[in-house]
C-alpha cells in the first residue's frame, strides 16, 4: 500500500521516548482516506508502536499516570455529493499504544453518525484537577456533544452553509465523559 504521512505535533515522554502524532493519507478506488497516526519512538528513532484513531491528530500530550491523551479530528462523513463534515477526537491511551477511551462529536455509542457542525480539536492538556481540556473550532449553527450544546449567535441563517467560526473549550474526566462545554467568542452556552 502507499500512503504517505503527516506530522502535526510532537512531545518527548517522561522515560526519553517520543510519541508524534499527524495523519496518513492513502488512497481507495483514486479516493483520498485518511487516518489519525500516533506513533512512538525510542531515543534512537527505532518505532516502539504505531496506532490510528480517527482521521488526524494534531495534539499529544503525556497525562500524570503515565498516559498520553490526544486531540485531533474524527473520521470524515461523507454527505450526498463532495462535501463531508468532520467532529472532534479527544482520547487517551496508554504508554503502550491501548485505547482506554475516545470521545468524538460524530459518534454515538461507538457509531458514526452525520453532525452537521464542522468541529476540529486543536489542542489538548491535563489541569490540575486531573481533568482534560481541549480547545478547537466549531462551523455552523450550533455545537451538540454528548448532551452539550453551544450555540454560535454570528450564525446568520441565509443557509446551512453560511456560518462562521467560533471557538470553544471542553473539559472531559478521567474516564473520557465531558463535564462541561464552553463557547468562546459570538457563541451562548
């Protein structure tokens, strides 16, 4: 197979190994696809482990119990015709390359459903609480994740594709779960 792969972010692990994270595009009947990479290195380059989730990882970071979470975008729908929209990915997994969660805006129960709001996750960071935040962008009417809605109030309603970008802030536990979702900018919460 031949794909080739980005690179977005990168962090040096408490033990000196590194883990990057970025995205693999490879191709499907003359199709684009794409996949969210997180790889991790020993000191000497040599690959310890690779994993994907989603469709691109544009943060890393090492938790305090040793694991790392990761923010990025969830894989893409396809809608009828050329567009396709894109959710939030925000999980974590362990020094050894395992899922322990994932949180995505285009999944419900562990399926992918259709979201009409473009949502992207920029970067993610542990707090002192030993909660996650992740910060990122959001297009359209109205931001919806896990029973949490923001409303974006520069949306004009000439159409579905009018909209403008607004920012927001989420804040998951330790066990993935959101306990809170903050609109930044022209957004109601």
């Amino acid at each position: 197979d031949e794909y080739s792969d980005k690179i977005n972010c990168v962090i040096e692990l408490s033990d000196g190994s590194v883990v990057a994270g970025g995205m693999r595009t490879y191709y499907s009947h003359s199709m684009p696809q794409y996949k969210g990479i997180i790889v991790r290195y020993q000191e000497d380059g040599e690959k310890i482990w690779e994993t994907t989730e989603g469709n691109e990882i544009k943060s890393v970071t090492e938790t305090s119990d040793g694991n790392i979470i990761f923010g990025g975008t969830s894989n893409r729908y396809y809608s009828p015709g050329p567009a396709y929209l894109e959710g939030t990915l925000v999980g974590k997994i362990s020094i050894d390359g395992e899922t322990i969660w994932a949180n995505s805006s285009n999944r419900v129960d562990g399926n992918y459903v259709y979201n009409p709001t473009i949502a992207y996750v920029y970067d993610v960071a542990e707090i002192s609480t030993g909660e996650y935040i992740a910060v990122g962008k959001f297009s359209g009417k109205n931001f919806n994740i896990d029973s949490h809605t923001i409303e974006n109030h520069r949306y004009q309603g000439y159409s579905d594709d009018y909209y403008y970008d607004e920012g927001f802030i989420i804040i998951y536990n330790n066990e993935g779960e959101i306990e809170n979702l903050i609109g930044v900018g022209g957004v109601k919460t």
